[in-house]
C-alpha cells in the first residue's frame, strides 16, 4: 500500500501532518554504548538502505485558529535537509501563513530553517516559542570557550535564529505554551530540551523532539547515546524513562529523526522496546 507523500494525524481538534525537511548522515561512530558494526546489523536488519542517513522531520500543527510549526528543520545547512518548504506548500501552507514556531532545541538541524538563504526569517509572521534555558546556553560564551571543535560550530547558527526573531521571541521555562500544548522537559540532549504533547478530547500525541537520531538503534537499546547529546548518561536515562512511559500509555509520538512515516507507537520488547510506525 502506497503511504502518503505527507503523513497525518487527527488529534482531536488539531490536525498534524508531519512534514519531511530530508536527511542529514551521521558515523555510526558517534553512537556510544555499541559497536559501530553492531549498530551497522541493526541498521540493515531494519531495511535500512544508507544505514548513516538520518530522516529530519518537523510538526505542522492546525487547530484553534493558529498554523504552527515544531522546529524548522535544517533547511539546507550544512547539506542538511531543505526539502520543508517545498512540503509545507504541498500541504497548501505558506510561509507567511505559520504564526507560532515551538522549538524543541537550538541545534542546526532544527533551527537552520529558520532563516532564509537571504538571512531574512523564513517565517516572517511567527513567534518563535523557546525553553528559556535552551536560550541561556546558546547564548553562554563560557559554553562556547568549553565546546568540542565539532560543536563549536552549532553556536552561531543558533544565534543567528534566535536574533532573526528577536522582536517575536518567547521564552517559557514550562507548562502549557498554546492551548492544548504542553511542553514535556526531557533533559539531557541539550540543557533546555523539549517534547510537545498535543491534548484534545481523549486524544493525546507526544512531539519528542531528538529522544533518538537512530530510531532502530535506540529504542530497542535505550542507552545508546550519541555524540550530538550534552549529557549522554542523561540522555540515555530520559530516553528509558520515556520510552517506559509512552509504551505504558500506549501514547502516539512523532520525533524529529522518526523514519518517513512520522507517527508511531513503541512497546516493550526483549530487553527493551521497539518501534511500530503507523501505515
């Protein structure tokens, strides 16, 4: 059965469509916590045709009078991405049209969209809604002093979203940031990390921003950690909490590096969990 070029899902009153912005390639190298040729196995046993390649998603929210996005995508940073715009027109929505942006984290795969080839804001009607300590961090010039030289880089990308929305910026350190959405702390992968869970009626689906970059890796093996995380052990406990958690309720997810289809349940497996896309 063929699946649609663009996944969707009724949630009560709001409808989701997850919105592909393209693939960036990691090393399986920068996996810790297994051996790069058994991440290699498990990357194959899943039908994975370029086993480094990892899918970039974002959300578009509609519902309650607004259009919304959960981050932005790399929009073509780096190599990385490009495709959202292009997808977001094939869901008849424009730029212009977005008016809230909720960030799960600063890093440039999720905010490199914000900005246009130009160095204009991509979305030039939307408030760009950030956890205040995601905010804090990039902006630390001792957290820049004390970056790998790997991540260095990500700080001025970061910066210059944030400053390109500055007259639209919303800090929140928690809560319900728009009617019906409820930001989800989950540390670990940066300070101020953090999934989106979607309420209405007796419909719930929980945005988990980069919970895994290597969906068939990490969910059966939750303490695979990645470079790309601040605080791997962290990371990797938030990640078994979640993971126990959503498997329990039962509860819908979509996450920024799920595969094509955007949507999926986890349950227990084995020693740990696997994944279940929706068709």
């Amino acid at each position: 059965m063929l699946r649609p070029a663009l996944p969707g899902k009724k949630i009560g009153d709001f409808t989701i469509t997850a919105i592909s912005d393209g693939h960036m390639n990691a090393s399986l190298e920068l996996l810790s916590g297994i051996d790069p040729a058994a991440a290699l196995r498990m990357q194959e046993d899943a039908g994975m045709a370029e086993p480094s390649a990892i899918h970039i998603n974002s959300y578009l929210v509609r519902g309650g009078g607004r259009t919304i996005l959960i981050d932005a995508g790399a929009g073509g940073i780096r190599q990385w991405g490009g495709n959202l715009l292009a997808n977001l027109a094939l869901a008849g929505v424009l730029p212009g049209n977005i008016d809230g942006i909720l960030l799960t984290h600063g890093h440039p795969d999720h905010v490199g969209g914000l900005i246009s080839a130009s160095g204009e804001a991509a979305f030039p009607n939307a408030e760009l809604v950030v956890h205040q300590q995601e905010l804090a961090f990039w902006a630390d010039d001792g957290h820049l002093a004390r970056a790998s030289e790997r991540a260095r880089g990500n700080f001025p990308i970061a910066r210059r979203a944030f400053d390109g929305y500055r007259n639209r910026l919303r800090p929140f350190s928690g809560g319900e940031v728009l009617p019906g959405i409820t930001a989800l702390p989950l540390p670990g992968h940066t300070a101020g990390h953090t999934g989106y869970q979607l309420d209405s009626g007796a419909d719930s689906l929980l945005v988990w921003g980069d919970i895994v970059h290597f969906p068939s890796i990490q969910i059966p093996r939750p303490e695979v950690s990645i470079a790309f995380d601040q605080d791997p052990s962290l990371a990797a406990e938030t990640r078994s909490k979640l993971l126990d958690l959503v498997s329990a309720d039962k509860l819908l997810i979509g996450g920024m590096h799920l595969g094509i289809p955007g949507f999926a349940h986890t349950k227990r497996a084995h020693s740990g969990y696997e994944v279940a896309y929706l068709a």
